[in-house]
C-alpha cells in the first residue's frame, strides 16, 4: 500500500457506491456466478521505519483520541459498522467473506485480543465463507507461542511471517530488526497452533551475495513452510533508501544480480517442491494441487470485491475503486463524526481494465486468455506479436496455442516486455 494516494473524484459523505457499481454486483449475483468478497485491514504501526519501505505506516504510538494503537481497534470495528451500512443502504447482495488479511505495518504490534476481535466483528458483520482464508502479516520479534495460540483460537489460519533474510548483514541493509532465529520460533508457535505459514523474503539488497541469498533460500526451506515469497527491493524515490542511493551512499540495486537471484530462487524451491503460481510466489505443492496459494492475493489478482480497513487502505467493490484518508488522525476523525474514510474513489473505464488484466494475468500460472487482449491490437498485429514472444521464449508455445499467454521462467524475469506487447505499446 503506496504511502501516496492517487488523485480522484469525490466520495459523498455517507460513502454511496456509484449505482453502476451496484448494477454490476447484482448482475454478477443473478448469473449465479458472484464475485467474491474479501476484508483488508491495514494497522500502520511500526516500532521502526525501514529504509525501504514506502508503505503507509507511522513509528508513533499515538495521534491522539482513536488514532493511536491502543484505540486503533475502536476506529477498525467503526470502519466495519460504515462498510456494512454502505453495503446494506446500497442494496448490495450480501456475501459472506472469502478471505481475511490483515497487513501493515506491524500488525502483531496490537495484542492479539485486538485483532480478534476485529475478526469477530467482520464475522459478524459480514459472515465467513466456510473454510475461508484469514491472515495476518507478523513481524517474528513480536509474537510469543501464546501470541500465536489466541490468534488461532480466534479464527485466524495463516500467519505471513516477515524474514526477508536469515543473513544478519543483509537484514542490517534493510534496517530490519528483527533476530533471525526468531523466524523459526514463529514458524514452530504457527505450526504448534495448526495454522498454515508463508515467509516474504527480500532479494537483491546492495551488498548480498549470491551465496547470502542461497542461504536465506536455504533456511527458509529447512523451516518447511506452507508459502514463500520472494520480492525483489525495488528503490521507490521518497524513501530513505532512496535518498542515500541518490547520494552515493548506497549502491543501487542491479537488474543482473536480482535476475541471477530470482533464478536460484525458483531452482531451490522447484527442487523442494513448491510450484510458481505468481511471479513472485511459491507454494507447496508436490502433488500439482494448488494448495497452499495466498488465496487473498489470488483474489487481487483476478479483479474481485475487497473492502479495505484502516487508515489509506484501498477497497474495490464491482468497479469501483476507493480510497481511505492516509493519516491515522484524519481517518479516525471521519469515523468520529459519522462520514465515511474514504477521500477519493474511481471508476476505470474498459481500456484501463483490459490494461490493468494483462498486467497481473500474464504474472501467473493460469495465464492471460487471449479473448482479453482483443481490443488493444489488430488481430494480425496481436498474432505476430504472440509469435515473436514463442520465438523468444517468453511464453509457453503449447498454451498459446490453446488461446492462453503463460509465461516461461525467462519470461518471467522479462515480464514487463510480454506485458507492453499485448497492451500495444
């Protein structure tokens, strides 16, 4: 979640959905094929601000009344009474919740009664999908085998564990604080609770070599987890990152060593048997089942509902998109007063959603239909272009023959140029 927000139109006061928006929803509904509803809420709280990070979070532990941790809660259960109001006002049909995931920040900075009871009140609200998927992001120094243990009895079912790296120069680069072999203990509380593991793991900071990253790599596959993901650091300009890379004080990250990194990452986990299902995502699956996948993240990419909780977070109901006041303190005020969070919405039009598939579709396994593409390009154009990407070997051959772009590993690391071929550009 971008600390900037975008420029949009305005959202009324009581936070009306568009009623094209509706007309999409209740559409969908009566074709028996509805599109899944799922819950973000985003805690901006951090004990410290990592270099990299260009996320909406704040170090302090309070901006006064409802804005500070202690009362974050408060604002979170108010946000969630205004969602379903909206929701209910504007005759959407109900759905219950097919995933939850709470990120950050520093999530498991609240105490665990916290974040269950955020999760109590969305079940209330909203109702759960049986078997539906409820995450929450940690950072390993703030959880404690009976930290984990109310989570699980709380409803929660998979815990995403922030490592990045098992290399404690590396984790320094970061401005990481955490202790490595706090990693494993989180992972054991997780598994002891019976809930489901993923580690997000950094790749190709200034100053990693290839053997720290296999060694990260290695640790993570020795703690058996249930999902991995692997994300290059990208330098995003306003962070402080940014700015001692500007100043020569940092090398900049180089495209040649995350290309060589992210190759060792798919060897070394293809070999212990986790499948690629997103670009940047692995999980457990010997058998070829799909299990494991970060079903919240599957519901992003393939353009479904969320409502997003919290202080910026975004939220996208049936075409709409809208976004909530970044700072804790504005945020928590329009709550107090009874006007919804939200400060700017949009509307993308057909050629912005065509763009906007093709972009996270040719990401992943499944692929992109081809059908999608039409529109961008002359059916002509659009077929020399998916030949010049087999010739490549960028795209698998035999799937587009069957109508679908799925990208190769080489294609993987060279996706932004699948990805400016069927847009057209």
């Amino acid at each position: 979640m971008p600390s900037v927000l975008p420029v949009g139109l305005p959202v009324p006061d009581d936070g009306a959905l568009p009623p094209a928006s509706v007309a999409a929803v209740r559409a969908a509904s009566a074709t028996g094929e509805p599109r899944t509803f799922s819950l973000y809420v985003h805690v901006p709280f951090c004990t410290v601000r990592c270099g990299y990070c260009d996320f909406n979070t704040y170090t302090a532990e309070s901006f006064g009344p409802g804005a500070g941790r202690g009362d974050y809660v408060d604002s979170a259960l108010a946000e969630l009474d205004f969602a379903a109001g909206v929701l209910e006002r504007s005759r959407v049909p109900a759905r219950p919740l097919h995933t939850v995931f709470v990120g950050g920040g520093t999530p498991t900075l609240l105490p665990a009664e916290h974040l269950v009871r955020i999760l109590a009140h969305a079940r209330e609200r909203f109702g759960l999908a049986e078997g539906a998927e409820v995450t929450t992001e940690a950072n390993p120094d703030t959880l404690t085998p009976e930290y984990v243990a109310e989570l699980a009895a709380g409803g929660f079912t998979r815990l995403s564990v922030g490592m990045q790296s098992a290399v404690p120069h590396v984790l320094a680069t970061l401005e990481r604080t955490h202790a490595p072999e706090n990693v494993p203990a989180a992972v054991a509380a997780a598994r002891a609770s019976g809930m489901e593991v993923s580690l997000d793991l950094i790749y190709g900071t200034p100053g990693e070599s290839l053997a720290d990253w296999r060694t990260t790599l290695e640790a993570a596959i020795a703690m058996a987890p249930d999902h991995v993901s692997a994300y290059s650091l990208i330098v995003e300009e306003g962070t402080r990152f940014g700015a001692q890379v500007a100043r020569g004080e940092v090398a900049d990250v180089d495209p040649d060593d995350q290309a060589d990194k992210y190759l060792l990452a798919d060897e070394l986990l293809s070999a212990a048997g986790y499948r690629w299902y997103e670009v940047s995502n692995w999980a457990h699956d010997p058998a070829g089942a799909g299990v494991h996948r970060a079903r919240h993240n599957v519901a992003y990419w393939e353009d479904q509902d969320w409502w997003g909780v919290g202080p910026g977070a975004h939220s996208h109901v049936a075409g709409t998109r809208f976004w909530n006041a970044k700072h804790p303190a504005a945020y928590a005020q329009r709550l107090a007063t009874g006007v919804t969070p939200a400060v700017g919405r949009e509307m993308p039009d057909d050629e912005a959603r065509r763009l906007e598939r093709i972009m996270l579709a040719a990401r992943t396994v499944e692929g992109l239909d081809l059908s999608e593409v039409r529109g961008s390009l002359e059916p002509e154009a659009l077929r020399r272009r998916v030949a010049a990407l087999i010739g490549e070997g960028l795209v698998e051959g035999p799937a587009a023959l069957r109508g679908r772009i799925v990208p190769t590993l080489e294609g993987r690391l060279r996706n932004d140029r699948i990805v400016r071929d069927l847009a057209g550009f």
